[in-house]
C-alpha cells in the first residue's frame, strides 16, 4: 500500500514541449548536421504557406552564420503578410498551435510544431532565446521579439518585446542560435534548390557562411491558395465522428450531414440515413452509441463523389515542373505529367511526376530521385518512402534504360504528391507511407512518362546515326572533288557549301557577277535565327537592296551590317552595284556552325 | 543491309562511269593510255561487280566486297593517261568530249 502510495505521488502529467525535448529525432532533430537543414526547412515552409495565404511572390533570405565553433545563427526572412504581435508568441513559442491544424486542404505545415521545436531545440543546446521580427503593415513599425519555451507548461517564454524599423515593408523574421554544424552545407543547398524547383513562382536567396546562392523564379504569378473543404464520410472515423455529433447536438441528422461533409446533398444525406435505419429529422442529440456505429458504416458504404481535389489541392502544373526542372538541371529532355486527382481513405490527392534525361547529369550514376509532398523536398528516408519503392518498381528496361532496383543513367525523376492529409511514415515527414491508391497513380505516371521518354530516346539515336552518316559522307566529299579534280584535269572545287548543307550549318556566300555584289545566306539549320551579316567592302553600296541597318566608312572600307531573321531552311539575299572584293561575317550563331565562303578568291 | 551497300553502289557506278568514259576518250584520241585504261577497265569493272554481288547477297561480307570495289577503282586510277583537255568546259571535260582530235577516220592522233 506504501509503494503504490509512493508510486502515486510521482505520477504527473508530461507536457508536449517535454515529450519533444526528450524525442526531438521524432521531429527530425536527432542530429546537430540534420539539426539545421530542419530549423531552415520548417521556417521556409512557414514563410511559403504565409505567402501563399496571403498572395504574394515568396522572396525569401535564409541566413547561416558561424558565431563560433559549434554555434550556428540560422536567419530566415520573408515578405509574407507578417504576424500580429499577441499571435507571435504562442505561434513560435508553443507546440501544437496553429492555423491550419483544423483545416483540410493542402498545406505545407499542418500541426504547429516545427518551428517551435526548432526553438525548443535551440534553447536545449544553447540556451539561446529566439529572435522573432515581425512587421504586418508599411505604416506600423515592426516588433521584435525574444522568446523561449516553458517546456514544463508548454507555453511561450517572452524575455523582451520592441518596436524597431526594419527595411522590409512586411513580412517575418526568424532568428535561431543553435549548436550544429556545416557538413551538410551541401544538403542544405540542395534542399533550398528542390524547394525552387517545385515552388516556381519563389526567390530564395540563401547566404550560407558568407556563400551567396540565388534560386530565381520561373514564374511571376502567385500561385492560387487552396481553400478549406467540409471532411469527407469515408475519410471519417468513430472518434471524430462522435466529437462532431457532440458539437451541434441541436441539428436534425440530415442537415448535420449536408452542412458538415463535403459533397453531401440532401439526396445523399437520405440515403445515409436510410441505409442506417435513422430518420433524417432525428435530433443528432438523440443518436444512441449503436446508432453513431450505424450512421459511419453507413456513410462509408455510400457511393459519394471524391471530395472537390481543384479547390483543396494546388498542383504545381506540368509547364511549371519543366521549366523549373531545365533552369535548375539544364536537361537534355524533360516531360511532365499531373495525374488526374485520386482518393484515399476520403483524402483528395493528386500525383505529378516529371522525368529529366541528359544534361550536366553523371551518365554512371543511378537515377536522382526527387521526392516532394505539398510542395516541400523529402530528403530522409528514401528507402521507406513509397515514391523510392514505386519507381523500384517499375520494369524501366522497356523504357530502355538501364535498371539495377532503381533505374540508372543521367536520369532524374521527380515525384510530388499533394493531399490534404500526406500519409507521412513519421512526425519528422521523411517518407511517404505504402498507401496503394497513391502507389497506383506513381506508377501510371511514371510509366506514361517513360514512353515518352523511349521515344525521345529513340529520336535521338535515329538522329546520331544520321549526324554519322553525314559525317562519313563529308569525310569523303573532299577526296572525292580531289579525285573529280584529277579525271577533269581542273584543280578540285570548294565543296564547303555541301558539307555546310549536309551537316545543317548556316552558309553564307559572296560573290561579283557584271559588277554586281551578291549575298546569300542560307541556313540549313533546323532552328530559326536572327543574323547580323557584317559585308566589309570599298564599294559605297548606296543601292543596296535590301538597304543595310548600319553603314559606314572607315579608312578606304565601308562597313555594312544588316540584320536578318532566317526562319529554317530559309535563304536571304542582298545585292549592290560594286568592284567585287570585299569579304563577309555572321554574327548571332557559333564559329562551328557557320561556312563563310567568298567566291571571288 | 547497312548503308555501306549505297557506298558500293555509288563506286560500282563510278567504276562504269569511268570505264566508258576512258572508251570514249579512246575513240576519240586513240592514245595508249586510254587504250590501256579501256582494256584493263574490263577487268577492274568486273571485279567491282562481284565486289558489289558479295556486299550485296553476302551475309556480313559487306566490308569483303566494298574492299574489292575500291580496289577496282584504285586499279583504274593509277593507269598513267595523257593529259588532252585544253579549252573545254568541266562537263564537257566530265563526261569524256575531247575536241583535241576528231579524225576518227584516219586512225591517227
């Protein structure tokens, strides 16, 4: 009786921030190097939402400073709408608080945590408070803040407050001092670049230990903001349910479920009840515990449309992807697809895949995975995550490329899933869970897009063989003219223009026919040009036809420029009344690319 | 069939070309290079055609026959001819027309 006594009085409750103290791997804090990649990646996360909720292009500044051996001050800024002063602390300074907690549709942040366990992990090392500079308006100043955790009472700690000036008309800073270090700079760079790739429309500068690294926007259109949609009956569980009912007891059953539940009208909401045995006017209040299990089984075997994916979801789109995949990874081939929104467990959730190829990529190493969830890189875990176990899946020899589990060559793969409820393998948000409907939309995705990439792949071989075999014939065409030269008895012709016209080079010749100088450029590339043709000559040419954009004498020479726009396979001519030698340049497409010939010599 | 075989197609082609053209040339000037070169361009032509027969109908021999092909052509190339063309035009000239002596009749230079 003693010992239980004695035992009873050392049971107490345990707050979260102590819970997260104590399990802060959970968060992703297991390590001082993962330590800091977490702290920037929460609070640019933070700053994207704040931007996307409020419309405007992210510009966001991360900052890593030494302060001395181990101690590391990570900075970052952004140009959101700020934060009302009473709301900072409780926002930075508490676990569990935030806006978006109750909400389903697509956010980077959901439960309120990463942030404040950054600064619960900073003040565990080094006791430092956390800087938090916020500014809302032009017109206010901005006020400042250094607060910490009470981890006992998870409540936020403010050690000062002030109004100061800052540069920035709105937006939010945060500032955290923690023991770390910079061995994974490059991961962290790497981070910062995958988030640009699948957040287009954002700048993020980072200034690592003095290194300045700029990832520039692809787009300068802010990107919708998803709004809030009504949970879904077969996304829905007993627990939730019930607290629900609680809530509104008021209500009669029917319109409890046509308020409270995304696409559910009246005829649905009768057929609910009706399969449940329960009349549509019963007060909710009136719900027995065996009527409550009724009403679920009811509402989930109910044939009810996919929750409304275009108003809750916000995918990047296929344009986007590629243009942010070749500013980052300039490839040789890139393809995107956004899959048609799926369903799981009532969570509304859309795939989008985009295959790269060629490049600056290494032609030895395995593919590189991109795997992103509502638009934020995971970069831990790859093996657990059921993007890395898809794309293993997938039989990528009959793409035609080479495959040992995962596929290899100068390849990149990126996978991103946005839902209203990611199914993370943990708290920390490495992997995503083996869930099979979003497996299913990975794999027809990336299957769709591997066709597209054989038949890119197929084209250019076709093409390789072809630029072979003209090599080979331009390999021959001198010896040829040699040997042609020989049986006529003349010296061999200038086959400049046939090899140019072979291998689809732009040729531009010059000569004089009864005292007239003729021009003629052709371009046998397959892509159209704009030229500067440059003519230096004593003629004055004031007859030319067409007339120059730029003439000119200098010494005994005049200088003529035109410029031309020479779509594929297209010719231009100029001609003027002249002596006859003079010589010609192009300029606007590369020395190898371009057969300058004078026929006069 | 690679495209080696349009290769040895454009030298058998080339080999007759200048097989008749050396004949024409000798009825037209009735010199001995052009003699020698009609004769041994017999020789030379035919074995461009079993060159061009074994790139053709013989299975992974194609590289076998081109060989023969060029070296038919190599063959009639180093056949010492004199030089005829004075004021002639490169077709003309191409296609074998001498104006140096048209007394076909007489049977001499």
């Amino acid at each position: 009786m003693e010992i239980a006594e004695e035992l009873a009085r050392k049971q107490r409750s345990i707050s979260v921030a102590e819970f997260f103290e104590k399990n802060k791997h959970l968060l992703g804090f297991d390590s001082p190097t993962r330590g800091i990649i977490t702290t920037v990646k929460e609070a640019v996360d933070n700053a994207l939402d704040a931007c996307e909720e409020a419309g405007v292009l992210p510009d966001i500044f991360v900052q890593v400073r030494k302060i001395s051996d181990d101690v590391f001050r990570i900075g970052v800024e952004d140009n959101g709408p700020g934060i009302v002063p009473e709301q900072i602390p409780p926002v930075f300074g508490k676990l569990l608080y935030g806006s978006r907690f109750h909400q389903i549709k697509q956010s980077r942040g959901q439960q309120g945590i990463g942030i404040s366990a950054a600064i619960l992990y900073a003040q565990l090392t080094t006791g430092m408070p956390a800087v938090i500079i916020s500014r809302t308006d032009a017109r206010k100043k901005a006020h400042r803040f250094e607060l910490m955790i009470k981890t006992e009472a998870n409540e936020p700690d403010v050690r000062s407050r002030q109004q100061v000036d800052w540069d920035r008309p709105h937006g939010t800073r945060v500032e955290i001092e923690f023991k770390s270090t910079l061995a994974a700079k490059k991961r962290l760079l790497e981070y910062l670049r995958y988030t640009s790739v699948v957040n287009p429309h954002a700048r993020i500068t980072a200034d690592i230990d003095g290194e300045i690294s700029t990832f520039e926007r692809v787009s300068a259109e802010a990107i919708p903001c998803p709004k809030a949609i009504q949970p879904h009956p077969h996304g829905i569980e007993l627990g939730t349910l019930k607290r629900m009912l609680s809530a509104q007891e008021s209500m009669t059953l029917e319109v409890f479920l046509v308020e409270n539940f995304s696409r559910v009208g009246k005829q649905v909401a009768r057929e609910i009840c009706e399969k449940a045995r329960l009349s549509g006017e019963q007060k909710i209040s009136m719900l027995q515990p065996a009527d409550q299990k009724r009403l679920l089984s009811a509402m989930q075997s109910v044939q009810i449309p996919a929750p409304p994916a275009s108003v809750c979801l916000s995918p990047i789109g296929e344009d986007l992807i590629r243009r942010s995949m070749d500013k980052e990874f300039s490839l040789d081939f890139v393809a995107a697809r956004t899959r048609p929104s799926s369903v799981y467990s009532g969570h509304p959730f859309v795939v989008e895949a985009a295959i790269g190829y060629g490049g600056k990529l290494n032609a030895d190493d395995k593919a590189l995975i991109l795997r992103f969830a509502n638009r934020v890189p995971l970069l831990y875990q790859p093996g657990a995550c059921a993007i890395t176990n898809t794309i293993a899946g997938v039989n990528w020899k009959l793409y035609n490329i080479s495959q040992q589990t995962l596929p290899a060559g100068p390849i990149i793969i990126l996978v991103h899933v946005a839902s209203t409820n990611v199914p993370f393998t943990s708290e920390s948000k490495d992997a995503i869970a083996s869930i099979p409907e979003i497996e299913r939309e990975i794999g027809l995705g990336l299957k769709d897009l591997g066709r597209e990439l054989k038949l890119f792949l197929s084209r250019r071989d076709k093409k390789r063989v072809a630029d072979d075999r003209a090599r080979a014939i331009c390999a021959v065409i001198p010896e040829i003219a040699i040997k042609v030269g020989e049986i006529v008895e003349k010296p061999a012709p200038d086959t400049q223009a046939i090899e140019g016209k072979i291998m689809r080079k732009v040729i531009a010749k010059r000569r004089t026919v009864n005292g007239t100088v003729q021009i003629e450029v052709n371009n046998y590339t397959s892509q159209p040009l704009s030229l500067k043709i440059y003519d230096f000559s004593p003629d004055a040419a004031t007859d030319a036809l067409p007339k120059p954009a730029f003439s000119e004498k200098s010494g005994d020479e005049y200088t003529r420029v035109w410029n031309c726009e020479l779509a594929a396979g297209g010719t231009w001519t100029a001609r003027y009344g002249g002596r006859g030698p003079g010589h010609l340049d192009l300029q606007g497409i590369e020395e190898k690319q371009k057969v300058v010939m004078d026929l006069d010599v | 069939m690679s495209y080696l075989i349009y290769i040895a197609e454009f030298g058998l082609i080339a080999i007759f070309f200048l097989w008749f053209r050396d004949i024409r040339l000798f009825l037209t000037t009735r010199l001995p290079g052009y003699r020698k070169a009609a004769y041994q361009g017999v020789l030379f032509t035919a074995l461009a055609s079993l060159g061009f027969s074994i790139a053709l109908y013989g299975a992974d021999a194609e590289i076998i026959g081109l060989g023969l092909i060029l070296a038919g052509l190599y063959l009639q190339g180093r056949i010492q001819k004199e030089k005829i063309f004075t004021d002639e035009s490169t077709m003309e000239r191409f296609f074998g027309s001498c104006r140096c002596n048209k007394d076909k009749d007489s049977g001499k230079k």
